[in-house]
C-alpha cells in the first residue's frame, strides 16, 4: 500500500512539474508575442534609447530581432619577408560590414509572413535592410535559415547573415535622356511651326476679319502670362540661390540653382525685373507680328510665340517653379463662339489656330523645364511625370484629330523623351518614407540613425518642420537613403 502511495505522490508530482513547464512555456510565448510586437527588445521603460530603435525589416517585410551582431574592420595584405622578424601590413581599403541577426516571426499568420520573407530573401539583388539602430543599409543575403520548432507553436526563429554592398562597382553605360528631350524639342517647334502655317492660311484669306481674332486671341493670351508672371513665390525664389545660411524656412519648397558668390539680394531681383521686362518686349512682338501676319509669315508669328514662352520660363529661376508657370499657361483655352457664317467660322478656325499654337509653344517650353528640373526623390520625380504626361497626351489627341500628322509624331516622341528621361533620372534616387520613432528626438540624432550622416538633420528639419530641432515629429517622411 505505500507502494502504491508512493507512486500516486510520484504521478502528482510529475503532473505538476508539467503543469508549470506548460505555464512557463506560455507566458514564454507570451514574452515573444510583445517582444515581436515591440520591435528589438521591450521598450516600456527604457527610455530614449528604446525610443530610438527601429522596427527591423528586409524588403519591407517585418521581422522581430533578439540579437543582432555587426562585423567590419579594415582589408589588410601581411608582407612577409625572408630572415626579418617582422611583417608588414598593408592597408587595402574597407573591410566587409556584416550584420548577423537572430529573431523571429511570430502570429496566427506566422506562415504567411513566413513565405512572404522567404519571396523577399530570394529576389535577386540587393535589398534594404532596416537595422534596428544603424538605420537603413542595402545588403545582400548571404545565408538564411528559419527553423520551425513544434513546442513553439506559431513562432518561426530566424537566422540570417547579410553583406552591406554598394550595387554594381562597374562602370555603366549612362543614357543622354536629357539631351534626348532638347532634340525633341526642337522637332516639336518646327513641327507646331509648320502645321500652323498650314492651318491658319485659310482663315486669313478672309482678311482683317481674321487677324482681328488672331489679335484678340493674342491679348487674352497675354492678360494670363502677365498674371503668371506676377506670382509672388517666382519672385522670391528667384533669391533662394543665394550662397549663406539664412534660416531652415529659407529656400523650401522650390529652391533655386546656386547663384554666384558675387550675388546679392539687389542683383537677383534686379535680374528678375529684367527678365520680366524681355517677357513685355516678347509680349508686343507677338503683338506686332499678329497684326500684319499673311500666309508667309506665319512660321515668324509662331518663332513670336515661343519666344514669348521660353522667356516666361527664363523669368523662374527654380525648375519647379517653371513648371508651375507653365502648365497654367498650357492650360490656356479661349471662348470661342459658335460659328453662323462663313465668315463667323473663319474667325473661329483663327481663334482656335492661335491657341493651339500659344498652347503648344508653352507645351514646349514646359518639356524644356522638365529637362531642368532636378527631382530630389523618385516619389518626386514619378509625381512631375504625372503631373505633365497627361498635358502631352491631351495635345497629341487634339493635333490627331485635326489630322496634323507632323505635330502628332512630335509631341509623341518628345512625350516619350520627357517620360523616359525622368523615369532614368528617378530610379536611381531614394523613395520618400515614413520615419517613425517611439519619442521626439533630436534632428542630429535622427539623421545620424537614419543615414550614419548627423550632417542632413538640415534636410529632416526642412521636410519635418519641428516646433524646435531638438524636438523631431514622431511621424515624418523623408529620403529613403
């Protein structure tokens, strides 16, 4: 009977030894759901520099990290030399920067995430890696293990070595996408040129009937670039060039090429004034050639007119702002009345000859502002490709239907050189993202983590605008690398 006892003892003493291992297993499981949750290590009173870490992920997929270990260091060559007891150790540049993680995923979809970081680890190329405090690096993976453990239920561990790589070091060959657009834009011009010429011949065989829309048409043109040009925000980005630190509200949002040493306030609005003044004299060219144009100077009244445009353009100094002024002008389309004479549709046919050439010169002009335009992002430069492809397919349909074949193929092929210049141009710039952080911190620490470079918190504050640097939003977007 104590046998028995015994044994019975020995049996409630194992069941309870696994009654506690299952509650230590579970409150395990527990501890790795909010660790998952809570990014690399528990963040709940640790202060700023639990704040500062950042969710780690590869390829934008999240992962959680419970170690993470980075090698780097210097190449070297040992020289060895015969009956000398010392060698020599050449310097041969920069070691290779490795970043060994163990973590885990963890969740009802743990398979999901699984094979969604499995997709991501088996794209060719180099990807991003967000390192929990270094910030983003673009790695290769080298070697990658996620091990499945029937006792952990819906964790999968994760083992994983990258190799922080630059891309290809070899030279490339680059495309001229730039130079590709001013060829198109030439061809464009002669071609608007020559199929106005066409079409206006036979509204001005009615005489000054015609002209008198031409004219009309000319100086309702002309009230809307005077208001383009007297935008306040040209003006004062035609000053944001300046060399000098003037304030992190100096020069945001569309600044200007760097201007000269020598230059000053005084000078660049001096220039400004001057270059609206060649804008009036180009305005009363085109003027002056309406009023006396025939059949063979045609071609002369739209040289008028895109040189009326390309000088709007010159009055912007930024290459965004030209774009602004641009599309408005683009955009220009006068009321035309419905036409109960021959005499009447003359008169609308010249109307309607003078804005589509007014327009089409701006069109012009605008695809030479685009060429200018230097994006500081891909997320900015897909945006400028939005914004002015649909200008071009809008004037490409109007010109195919009025069966102007030589206008249609050119603004075809300058659309292509506009679309495939800026597209070249944004790939090889970083995104804009959303940086987020547990606690506000400093701009100088901000950008030390994000780019391992404290000297851009000048271009965090400027896209975050805090209430004071030292105090960054905790949700702002900025440059990707």
């Amino acid at each position: 009977m104590s046998g028995l006892l015994n044994a019975v003892g020995a049996v409630g003493s194992t069941v309870s030894a696994l009654s506690g291992a299952a509650s230590s297993l579970g409150n395990a499981a527990s501890s790795i759901e909010s660790l998952a949750t809570g990014g690399y290590g528990a963040k709940q009173g640790l202060g700023i520099w639990a704040a500062s870490l950042q969710a780690a992920s590869f390829r934008g997929v999240p992962f959680a990290v419970t170690q993470a270990t980075h090698k780097t260091g210097r190449r070297t060559a040992p020289h060895i030399y015969p009956y000398r007891d010392e060698i020599w150790v050449e310097d041969i540049g920069l070691g290779t920067r490795a970043y060994s993680f163990s973590g885990f995923i963890v969740g009802d979809d743990v398979y999901s995430q699984r094979d969604k970081l499995k997709a991501a680890v088996e794209t060719a190329g180099p990807g991003i890696l967000v390192h929990p405090s270094l910030g983003s690096k673009k790695v290769s993976i080298v070697d990658f293990a996620m091990v499945e453990r029937a006792e952990r239920g819906r964790v999968v561990e994760l083992q994983f070595t990258a190799l922080e790589t630059a891309g290809s070091i070899m030279p490339t060959a680059v495309a001229q996408t730039k130079k590709g657009i001013l060829s198109a834009i030439t061809s464009a011009v002669s071609a608007v040129e020559a199929d106005f010429q066409t079409y206006i011949a036979g509204p001005l065989a009615y005489g000054e009937s015609a002209l008198a829309k031409v004219t009309s048409t000319v100086t309702e043109f002309e009230g809307v670039v005077s208001s383009v040009i007297g935008d306040a925000s040209a003006a004062y980005n035609s000053i944001t060039g300046l060399v000098g630190g003037f304030g992190r509200y100096f020069g945001v949002g569309s600044p200007a090429a760097p201007a000269p040493n020598t230059a000053t306030v005084s000078s660049l609005l001096a220039a400004q004034i001057t270059a609206r003044t060649a804008v009036l004299a180009a305005a009363s060219g085109l003027s002056a050639a309406g009023e006396s144009m025939t059949v063979a100077t045609a071609s002369s009244f739209a040289g008028e007119a895109q040189t009326l445009l390309d000088a709007v353009a010159a009055i912007a100094q930024s290459p965004a702002d030209q774009v602004r002024m641009l599309t408005a002008l683009q955009a220009f389309s006068p009321t035309i009345p419905a036409a109960t004479s021959t005499l009447g549709q003359a008169g609308a046919n010249a109307q309607d000859a003078t804005a589509q050439l007014l327009r089409r010169s701006a069109l012009a002009a605008l695809a030479g502002a685009c060429e200018a335009y230097t994006p500081t992002s891909s997320t900015e430069a897909m945006a400028l490709l939005d914004a002015v492809i649909p200008l071009f397919d809008a004037e490409i349909t109007v010109a195919a239907d009025a069966g102007q074949d030589g206008t249609y193929s050119a603004f075809r092929a300058l659309r292509a050189a506009v679309a495939t210049d800026l597209i070249v141009r944004g790939a090889a710039l970083p995104s804009i993202e959303t940086v987020t952080t547990g606690a506000p911190l400093p701009a100088l620490a901000v950008a030390y983590l994000l780019y391992q470079d404290a000297t851009r918190s000048d271009q965090l504050i400027a896209r975050a605008n805090p209430a004071h640097p030292a105090f960054m939003p905790t949700s702002f977007e900025a440059l990707s690398a």
